[in-house]
C-alpha cells in the first residue's frame, strides 16, 4: 500500500492516479515546467534506454500484442487493426518512415522524449543499471534510500524483447541504426559524461 488505500499493481504503475502524480497534460502547466527546469536548486534528471533493447521492447509491449500504439499504427499505415507485422517489419516501418517512427512515445527517438538538447540534465541514468541509478536519483531527491520494485519479478510482466534482439539480423540493425541514429549519438554521450568511476 501507498497513500494509504492505493495498491500498487501493473495498471497502477502505467496509468498513475493523478492524486499520486501530476500526470496528463492538464497535470503539470508550461510555466510550471519551465520554472522547475530553469531553476538551478531542482535536480533535473531522467533515465536513458540502449536503443536496440528500447526498440525491441516497445514492439514486444505495444505493437505484437493489440495494445492502443498498435491499432494507431495500423490506423496510420492503412492497415487492418488486427493485422500483424513483425519485428523486422516494424523496423524497416520506423526507419523509412518519419511519422510513424514519431506515432508514439514507446518508440519515439528518446531524445525528442526526454527533451535532451533542451534540458540541462544534472544526471541521467541508464535502464541497464536501473537499480543503481534509482538509488542515486532518490538519494539526491530524498536524502534517503527508497526500495525499487522491479515490476518483471512482481507483476510478471515480461515480453519476448531478449529473443527479438537476439535474432536481428544486418538489415534489421541498419534500420534500427537509421530510425535511431540521433538516440546512439545520445546515448553514447549519456554514457561517457555519467560514466561511474
């Protein structure tokens, strides 16, 4: 329990309550953000993801199975909603086309999502070393320790991203290296100036 009588669950996680936080368009005004951002007492952070495993993971969750992003693709292309497309197809999609590529934030360039080029960060993190990284952003935001939940181990929520990777072939990677070309040159930046000692 959080906030008293609020069970945290799979739903919970992806679809916060607005009373637990400011979520929405409505929830956090432009002026407030801007405020927030350009004042140098607010630690200004976000979390970076590979972008193979980041790419991998939102066709594994939002386009294989009949989530909300797939039928608006599938609007987008002409296609019928039930239709399927593989991964492969769904790479050579994103990099040949620009508006589907932007459709949706599960697979938008992670450095139009996080605002990189406009956001002077104080940290950013990296997924692959979340639990690290969590820790970190909770003890310079709460000066104390915060468990992490690692939804895979209590939800059971997996996918099939592994295996997708795994088995990408050459064009598949010169797809995922064109629709994402400005997220490698980000995150390999992310990398080098984070970097731990």
């Amino acid at each position: 329990m959080v906030g008293g009588d609020l069970k945290i669950d799979n739903n919970c996680v992806h679809n916060p309550p607005k009373s637990l936080l400011k979520t929405g368009k409505k929830g956090l005004h432009v002026d407030q953000a801007i405020s927030a951002l350009q004042d140098s007492k607010r630690f200004r952070f976000t979390l970076v993801r590979d972008p193979i495993y980041r790419a991998a993971s939102a066709f594994a969750d939002k386009v294989a199975k009949p989530e909300r992003p797939k039928n608006l693709l599938m609007k987008y292309l002409n296609r019928p909603i039930d239709d399927q497309i593989t991964f492969s197809q769904f790479l050579d999609i994103i990099a040949h086309d620009r508006g589907a590529l932007d459709l949706d934030r599960h697979w938008r360039p992670q450095r139009k999502e996080i605002s990189y080029d406009q956001i002077s960060f104080d940290y950013i993190g990296d997924v692959a070393n979340i639990h690290d990284d969590l820790n970190f952003i909770n003890n310079n935001i709460f000066d104390v320790p915060v468990p992490i939940q690692d939804t895979r181990k209590s939800f059971g929520h997996k996918s099939n991203s592994t295996e997708l990777v795994k088995a990408m072939n050459r064009v598949d990677l010169t797809n995922i290296e064109t629709a994402f070309s400005m997220d490698f040159e980000m995150y390999e930046e992310v990398r080098k100036r984070f970097e731990k000692e």
